[in-house]
C-alpha cells in the first residue's frame, strides 16, 4: 500500500501497523536530487520567520483569543485555530493590506518551521516543480525512504477550508516510522524476485 494513501485514505489501518507492500513512486540518484533540489534557506530568514510568528501571535492577541497551544505559537494547532476563529487570519491580514501569497508564506514559514524543529523534516526548493504551488517541499528522510510534503500548496488548502494542519500532522507522525527504507525496498525486490 503506498504511503500517501496509508495516510490519507478514509479507512486507516491501526496506527503503527507497517505495510505489506509499499509502492514505489520512484528512485531517484544523489546527483539527480542535487540538481533538482536545493536545501531552502527561508527558515534561516529571521526578519521572514519573525514576522511570521508575531502576524500569529499579533492576530490572537487584537482579537481576544486564547491559541489552542500556549507554546509554541507556530504549532500547527494554532496555525488552524488562526485560519477558522473570526475574523480570520486571511481578513486579519487583509486588513494591513497583505497580498494572498504573502499570507500563504506566512502560514507556510509557520507549519514548516515546526515541521523542520519539531519533527526532522527538511525543507527545499523545488528547481522543476511538477506543479506551479510546488516551488517548497518539506522532506522527510528515513535512511533512503523519503515522502515529501509541499506546504505552500497546503497553506491554501488550509485558507480555503479544505485542510488542516493538525489533522495532516497527527497522520504523519502515527506513520513516520512505517516509512520503508531504501534497505526495506531492497529487501522486499529481492523477495520477490526469488518467489518468482
């Protein structure tokens, strides 16, 4: 079962429970990664990062609402409780005259920060990116089993209503460690190839 339907699909597994057959979506080669990824420096950006957490906390404290998670304010609880409390975050940041893709990165600076301090992921920029909200990608690297996440692309699914932080992290962290490795991979061709 590919991972990617593992964790989104409606009927979930019990948590924990490893694959049978995980389906790979591709092997790529060191050098082929190098030239298509680059490690992104955007989270090192403390003017860029700041600002995105004191636009969170600023849009809780004028508003008079108590974040679902005292600490940290970036934790993906309070990125939600942002995006759906009135007025929302998106009219919060309307209101000082902030585009829609500003607002989009900020929400994204914010999860993948805890996705990259909290939980290992790295985070990239996508030199060909399949798909133009694409241009990030957050990896998540288990000894050459990698799934990758694009929280741009997910920042405005979250704004539209259609997702939420939270419910992709608890997925993701019941299934981290059910992540088949490049040696797993391995193994299971190799089993395969002497059943046939």
């Amino acid at each position: 079962m590919n991972f990617f339907k593992k964790i989104f699909s409606k009927n979930k597994n019990t948590a924990n429970q490893p694959s049978e057959n995980p389906r790979i979506d591709g092997i790529y080669t060191d050098e082929y990664f190098n030239n298509r990824y680059t490690e992104d420096q955007i989270l090192s950006d403390d003017f860029l990062v700041d600002g995105s957490f004191r636009m969170l906390n600023s849009f809780f404290i004028d508003n008079k609402i108590i974040p679902a998670i005292e600490n940290p304010i970036y934790h993906p609880c309070n990125i939600d409780k942002a995006v759906t409390e009135e007025p929302g975050f998106y009219e919060y940041c309307k209101s000082f005259d902030q585009d829609d893709k500003q607002i989009g990165l900020m929400l994204t600076v914010a999860f993948s920060y805890y996705m990259v301090h909290e939980l290992g992921f790295k985070l990239y920029r996508d030199k060909t990116p399949e798909y133009p909200l694409r241009f990030m990608t957050l990896k998540y690297n288990n000894n050459g089993g990698v799934i990758s996440l694009y929280p741009f692309e997910y920042s405005l699914k979250v704004l539209n209503g259609e997702a939420s932080f939270n419910d992709l992290l608890e997925k993701i962290k019941k299934n981290l460690e059910n992540i088949p490795t490049a040696d797993d991979f391995i193994t299971h061709f190799k089993n395969n190839l002497s059943q046939e």
